[in-house]
C-alpha cells in the first residue's frame, strides 16, 4: 500500500545525536506537517517525515474495525518500522527518537510506539488515541521505561474521542510511560501553540 517516500530536513543524520520522526494527518502532505519545525525545537534533530500514498495512512475513522482499515494500516506500521531502522542503521538509537503526529499521523505515532513499547526519545500526539472499534490490549506489550509521552485534545473534537485519548493514556501508564494528557475545551481540530509549548518540553528534555 505505502511506498517509502521520506522527505528529511534538519540536521544531516550522520551529524545529529537525536532524531525525530513526524507523521501528517489525513489529506495533508509530509510538507505540511514538517511545516511545525518553525515553531519547535528541532534545530539540531535531524527530521524525517514519511508521506502516506494518497494523503492518508488508512482509509476509514481511526475508531472503525481493525479490518476495515487493513492492509493499509500494517502497510503504514511497516513503513514506520523501516523508516525508525534507516534512523538507527544512521547511528541514532531508539532511545534517541521521537515520534510525533498530527490527528490521523497522531493516531499512527501512539499505535506504533505502543506496540513496541520500549524506551523512546519521546512521543507526541497531537489530537490522537489507539486504533480500533476498542482499545485491544493485547496488541500491546513491552515497558516504555518512563518514555515521555504528551497527548493532547479537545473536549468535543470531531474526529477523536476524548475517551479514546483518556483510555490511551491509561494503558501507556501500565506500560511504564511517564504521560501528559492535556485538554483544551472547545478547541478547533489544529494544533495550538500551548500544545507546541508542551511538546518543545518533551524535544528539550531528550
């Protein structure tokens, strides 16, 4: 389903110490979300934004049967997997690596990270929970050993429940991640700048 088409910025990798991986929402580019690298701290990460074929990791609501949404959503998870390798066959581990994501791209960042809980540089989701029609924990193992983990939502957001998010948050704690859960009330579906203030914490913090 997804090609790997990696558009990269930032530091140049065999330079950089710490990485970071950024995933765009539904029918926006890779462009689009490295567009947040001008109001990070991201100056010396070296930056790699994988692009979705057709604008989107899979077709129906994050929320919908896993089925529904197959194989497009393990062909994404595959491409995260190679992607994350390619970062460490550059000399930058796990440890060292964050992943973040916008909406669709935040729902993607928390399963994959999930899956593989271990410890990460850091996680960033924003406006995001785990994939499915229910939380399946057993698709989840491994020990985040305190990764830090920043979520954020509305308390009415369209796309994601905020249910979805709290129940997320849950399940990372049991895994050992050190979670930030932040709620904004009637906030639009975009990303505002309390929510990159919350997210350079977790970049500066690496």
């Amino acid at each position: 389903m997804h090609i790997k088409n990696l558009v990269e910025a930032g530091k140049p990798i065999q330079d950089a110490s710490r990485a970071i991986v950024m995933l765009h929402g539904r029918g926006v580019s890779a462009d689009d979300i490295l567009s947040l690298k001008m109001h990070l701290p991201l100056h010396d990460y070296h930056i790699v934004a994988p692009q979705a074929m057709h604008y989107t990791w899979y077709p129906y609501s994050f929320m919908a049967p896993i089925e529904q949404n197959e194989p497009w959503l393990s062909s994404a998870l595959e491409l995260l997997s190679n992607t994350v390798h390619q970062i460490n066959e550059g000399g930058i581990p796990n440890n060292k690596i964050v992943i973040l994501g916008f909406s669709q791209g935040a729902c993607l960042t928390l399963e994959f990270s999930t899956r593989m809980a271990q410890r990460w540089g850091g996680v960033i989701a924003f406006t995001g929970g785990l994939i499915g029609d229910k939380i399946y924990t057993e698709h989840y193992s491994g020990n985040f050993q305190k990764t830090p983990v920043f979520i954020s939502n509305s308390n009415n957001d369209p796309h994601v429940p905020l249910k979805r998010s709290e129940d997320t948050k849950s399940l990372m704690k049991k895994l050992g991640a050190e979670v930030t859960l932040e709620v904004y009330p009637n906030r639009p579906h975009t990303i505002l700048k309390e929510e990159l203030l919350s997210a350079s914490k977790v970049l500066n913090s690496l």
